[in-house]
C-alpha cells in the first residue's frame, strides 16, 4: 500500500472518530437519560466503582443541570468542566470515588466543603440523610442552591462562607468531603468530624493527592490515596500575630 493511500484511510479515520465524538455530544445534549447511564457504564462501573447505591445515585442526578449551557453537550464525558470564577466541576469518575469511599449510609449526615456547582452535593444528597455544603464564592452557592432546590433536594443545605471554619452549630459530622485542595487538612474540619468518621480531602499544592481518612481517639489515620488535582482551596485563616 502507497504511502498516499495509508495518508488517505488515516484522515478517514480521523474523520470518522470526529464525527463519532461529535454525534456523542450532540446524543448526550438530546439524549441525557441514555448519555447518564452509558456513562455509568462504561466510564464508572466500568472500572472499579462497586457501591450498588453510589452507581445509582450517579445514573439519577442530571449531571447536565449543574453546567453552563454552552457545555452541555460534554456533561457526561469523563472531564472536569469550568462553572465560571476560575472553578470546575468534577470529573464523574472522581465524584464516583469519593462517595463510595466515604461509605455512606441513610442515617449519616456529611458536611461538603466546596459546593460548586451543586453536582457533588446532590449526589450526596442521594446517599446520606443530611448535606450542609459550604461555598466561598457568592454566586456560585446561590446558582447551586437554586438548581438543587429546582431539582427538589430538601436535605441538602447551602451556605455562602468560608469553608476552613467547617458549619460548627451543626457539627458533629459523620462525614466531611473537600472538594477543593487545601495545603494541609483544615484543623477545624477534623474537630467537626464524629470520632470513626470518614473524611475524603485533596492535599498539596501543585501535586495533590486525595486522602481517605478516619479520625480516631488520638487523630487521623490515612486509609488510601490517590494522585489528584483539584482547584486551591482558598480562605486559609491567617495565623495570629504575636
């Protein structure tokens, strides 16, 4: 075969895959429900997420209704997506991991810092009694709080503010899970998690990596890690002067 005609079947293919990706998209824009559950799928059960209630939860909240519209059509693709004030939502698969390593239960209720766009927090929202989620940009907690109220999630609650302070008059947590990165874990947050609680946290600055953790009678005890990146978590209280 010449090597013009190897040039030739290579664009086709190329081609064709474009075509594919954007057929996809625009199925995943028409076809939400279809474009959820292939993700699921083949994105999520496809690779080792096992929690029968986690995988449900993800084929039931419409990942699409917590994205810009413009990027709708990329919702259920296995990618983190921009929300706007330098943030993302989550890749799924990540949202996936965190939940079931938390290991939630309908009697658990779980403080999530960094709300986003809401995503994570309605899929808590599925698996756990009571979500108090935490966002430090304004406008971002109140676009979440109206899409998770428009999609009736009752037990999940929003508030503007500063999550390295934790919600402390509704602590103590059963659960905590940090969606941003800070540079070590927030000493508050540990305070506000029940003793055997689980918290799942990216740490580091530049290289992460997302810890499971339990705190015990005498502190923390590091379960699994994962290499990550996630946004900065920002609003780090300033140490007090001399």
């Amino acid at each position: 075969m010449t090597r013009s005609r190897v040039a030739v079947i290579a664009a086709a293919i190329a081609a064709a895959a474009c075509e594919a990706v954007s057929t996809a998209r625009q199925g995943a824009a028409i076809n939400p429900e279809t474009a959820r559950k292939l993700m699921v799928d083949q994105q999520i059960a496809g690779r080792d997420i096992r929690d029968p209630r986690v995988l449900e939860a993800m084929r039931t909240v419409p990942r699409h209704e917590f994205v810009p519209d413009a990027l709708r059509a990329g919702a259920y693709e296995d990618t983190p997506l921009p929300i706007g004030h330098d943030q993302t939502i989550s890749q799924p698969y990540i949202v996936a991991y965190m939940s079931e390593a938390l290991q939630l239960d309908r009697s658990h209720r779980v403080l999530e810092i960094g709300t986003g766009s809401g995503y994570q927090a309605a899929i808590l929202g599925e698996l756990a009694k009571e979500v108090f989620t935490i966002e430090i940009v304004d406008p971002l907690a109140a676009s979440a709080r109206q899409t998770l109220a428009k999609l009736g999630y009752k037990n999940v609650h929003v508030r503007a503010g500063n999550g390295y302070l934790g919600w402390p008059e509704e602590a103590p947590f059963d659960r905590v899970m940090v969606t941003a990165a800070p540079d070590e874990v927030p000493p508050a947050l540990v305070a506000q998690l029940k003793i055997g609680g689980l918290m799942a946290i990216p740490v580091g600055v530049g290289m992460q990596e997302l810890r499971i953790l339990r705190r015990t009678d005498t502190g923390l005890e590091t379960l699994r890690t994962l290499p990550v990146r996630f946004v900065p978590m920002t609003g780090k209280p300033k140490p007090p002067s001399d």
